[in-house]
C-alpha cells in the first residue's frame, strides 16, 4: 500500500548532499557534485547499462537533464529478457531473466508499473526439490507435494527434513535479535546446532541456492543474518501469510519498452563502454569504438566488479568497496525438454531444484523454472528455463541460451554494502545496481531511483512507505573549506 512521505523525511534527505560538501572516505577528501552547480541546461549525464538500475535512473533523470544511455547489448533490459516463442496458435512471450514479483516487498517495482501502465498477472512461486538423481522428490505444494514421491511416508531421513523445517522456521525470527550472530554463516550455525543432513541438503540449501542463483557451497558462507532477514521479510519462515506473487502479461519486455520511451534519442544500443575518467570536473567516456565523448556527470549502472573495471582512474576507496563484491555465471537455457522437471509429475512446481546428488555442496546450480505456470502460458507448448543444466538437453527442443551473472553475497560484500553510499557524487560519478540490495529486481530499482535523486533536484513521481528500505543510505560529508 502506498502511503505519502513529508518532502522532510529523513530516507529522503539523505539522497542529496549539498554540492558545496566534502566527502570523506578511507582518509580521502574529495569534492562532490561540482556539476550540480551549473543549470540544468548545461549538463549531459551518460548512464552506462539498461538493466533495471539503468534504465530507471535514465528514465527519471531524463525528465531534467539529457541523458545518454550506453548498453553493450543490442537490445535494453539487463536481466529484463523477453523471448518471443513462435506457435501455431499464435506467439508466446517467455521472460528467460527477471520473471515474478510480489506487492509487499516490491513496493517501487508496483508504483513504477502503474505509473507507466504495464499489465500484470496473479503468478505462482511453488518450489520443488529432485534430488539425487530423481531418488528423493517433493515439493511445498500442499501435503500432495509433500508426499507427490509416495515413499517419503515411510523414509526417516524425510521425516527428519520435516522436522527441522519447523525448528527453523520456528526459531529463525529471533535470531534477527541477537548480536553475538553478526559474521556468523548459515553452514556455521546449522552445524553449531545440530541440524539434520536431511534438513541442510535436501531443503534449506537448495531453497536458498535456487534463489541466489548459486552452489549449496557458496549458501553455506552466505551471512546468518542476511539470510534470515531476507527470508522473514519475504515470508518464507511462514506457512502461512506468503506474499502472492505476479507477472508482467507480455513479458517483461512491457516494462522495458514503457520505461525508456521518453528517452530513445539518447540510447546507444550495440555500444559498450571501454573507459571512463574525470577529468577537470568533467567525466570522459571512451566506446569500444575508440568514440571518445565528455559529460558532467556519469551514473555506472553494472555489476560493481564492470564499474570497477570501467574506471580508468579509479581511487582507494573505490577500488576497495566495488572490489569486494564477486559475481556468478549462470547459463539459462529455453528449452521444452520434459526431463528437466522433476521425474514425477505430481511434484512439478514454478521453482524445481534438480541436483544430482545429496551430499555434494559443489555440485553446480540446476534449476528449472516452468515457465507455462510462472507465466500463464499455454499448456499444451511445455516451456522450461533452465539454469546450467546437468543433463543433456535434446538439441531439437533448445529454443535458446543466455547468460546472465549474479552476485555472491559474502560477509565482505555485505560489509562492502555498510559504505557503498559514500561513493556516490565523487568527482561527479554515481554507481548503482541490484548489489546495493539483495540482488534482485526492487534492489536494483531503489538503487538507479536514489542515484538520479542523488544527482540533480529531481523525484520519483511516487511515495512508498520505506522507499530505499533495500539500501544503506549513510553518507559523511563535512562543510567545505
């Protein structure tokens, strides 16, 4: 629900910094926003990547200032991928990225769509797990899923899971309490604990790692805390009371071609960025081309590890915060192969984990997501997305790959986060993307909205209650000497 925020209100204030302040980071002393005070007229903004972050902050910013918006691809949309399926009914648009959302923990996401009039559809965010090869299965949906592998009834490893599964859930709102957690990882506490193998390998790890898009390795590291407020925030430690989750009807190419319709004469699609400098209070891009072009102000909006890569001058501080984060490819496959859902039909879900083996935390990510559920699409043209599948794929029923890359979220990341904010404005440079947050898709809206905030005296045409809630918005400025 939407709810108005006083133009006082201390979430929103911190976006902007007055131009005549100092920042001071890792010991440095830097001068910020010197662009801020020329008029609006004068200053060019280059916006490099139209994912979510990119695209948004393009999109608010374009309603002062000109902007130029450069995306490697030759399409916009980052994660935001639309694939138009060709039937003898007619075409079906499969969304191989950014799929689901829900009202509760994406309040931006639902004010931007309807502030640009992009349709939606209730969806369905079930989840099962095919383990070992198909020899253990089950899923959340109902006690049908749960016992869709009618031999769960008389296995007491699955009756270990189940009883876990409830201690966790049960215990896991009051952790968020305790401080004697803080650098704690989730494989450090399940075993401090006792939790069942059953529980760790056949529930809570491939849960986790199917939403992170990562190995049950690397969802051992991840922070205790981070984990749990992610899950409670979104309702997973309830059986009850679970967000409803949907849709963009059309894909979300809907949204992508909504959003950047007011600025399609600065985009430079098929264009990728080499380097960025400031140079005399100016920023200097320099394409792939060699095509050197100057701005007063630059918004990175890539992965933090390609902002870093991006700047041809980058100082201490940012070499040490956008360095600490790592990332993860991940192979998306479009296919219409049956045997990458589970074995059982009675088990199928939106969100299906398919692991080879129990007791391999390296095993690499599998994931297949039904797409004809998640979307509403036709049932008679099954349609599966597959993360790095494990078994072979019928090369006759490939309709495309993707690749996409993720973000590992590790204490260091998540101490990285405490700070990232401090940044922003230094020597006119703005960075965002969906790794200030959680790594989704309002995590990466907060962050391009705030940014173009951060730039110039502009807002989003909404209020929300908690508006950059997903972010850590604590800049040190001092007055100017």
């Amino acid at each position: 629900m939407q709810q108005i925020l006083p133009p006082s209100d201390p979430a929103r204030l911190l976006l902007r910094i007055n131009h005549e302040a100092v920042a001071e980071l890792e010991g440095q002393k830097v001068r910020i926003h010197t662009s801020r005070q020329l008029p609006d007229h004068a200053r060019r903004v280059a916006v490099v990547g139209s994912g979510i972050s990119g695209l948004s902050a393009a999109w608010l910013l374009s309603s002062k200032l000109s902007v130029t918006l450069y995306e490697s691809e030759t399409r916009l949309g980052g994660h935001s991928n639309t694939v138009i399926v060709p039937t003898k009914d007619g075409a079906l648009p499969v969304d191989t990225g950014f799929i689901v959302y829900n009202e509760r923990n994406y309040p931006n996401l639902v004010a931007l769509f309807k502030q640009i009039g992009v349709p939606t559809a209730a969806s369905d965010m079930s989840f099962a797990a095919s383990l070992d090869g198909g020899k253990l299965e089950y899923s959340g949906s109902g006690l049908n899923g749960l016992i869709g592998q009618r031999g769960n009834v008389v296995r007491p490893r699955f009756w270990r899971m189940m009883r876990d599964i409830l201690r966790f859930y049960r215990e896991a709102p009051a952790l968020l309490l305790r401080t004697d957690l803080n650098g704690v990882s989730l494989g450090e506490y399940l075993d401090l604990n006792a939790y069942a193998p059953a529980f760790i390998e056949d529930h809570l790890l491939p849960m986790g790692a199917a939403i992170w898009s990562t190995t049950a390795r690397e969802m051992r590291a991840y922070p205790l805390l981070a984990f749990v407020r992610f899950f409670a925030s979104h309702g997973l430690l309830s059986l009850a009371d679970r967000p409803k989750w949907r849709t963009v009807l059309g894909g979300s190419c809907e949204y992508v071609h909504r959003l950047s319709a007011s600025f399609t004469k600065g985009i430079r699609l098929g264009v990728a960025v080499r380097s960025i400098s400031r140079e005399n209070d100016r920023v200097v891009v320099t394409d792939a081309a060699g095509h050197v072009d100057t701005f007063t102000d630059v918004v990175i909006a890539t992965h933090a590890d390609q902002a870093l890569g991006l700047l041809a001058d980058a100082d201490q501080a940012e070499q040490g915060l956008l360095g600490a984060f790592r990332y993860t490819d991940n192979l998306a496959v479009l296919h219409s192969d049956e045997t990458l859902m589970p074995r059982r039909r009675r088990v199928w879900s939106s969100w299906n984990y398919i692991g080879e083996s129990r007791d391999d935390d390296a095993q690499p990510l599998c994931v297949t997501y039904w797409m004809n559920r998640l979307q509403n699409l036709d049932r008679r043209y099954p349609l599966f997305v597959t993360l790095n599948p494990t078994r072979e794929i019928a090369p006759s029923k490939i309709i495309g790959s993707y690749n996409y890359t993720h973000p590992l979220f590790d204490q260091r990341a998540l101490d990285a986060q405490q700070r990232l904010w401090c940044l922003q404005g230094r020597r006119n440079t703005w960075f965002c993307g969906a790794y200030f947050g959680f790594g989704f898709h309002e995590d990466g809206l907060q962050a391009g909205l705030a940014a173009a905030e951060s730039v110039t005296d502009v807002q989003r045409p909404w209020r929300v209650r908690d508006e950059s809630g997903r972010l850590v918005i604590r800049p040190r400025v001092e007055a100017a000497e």
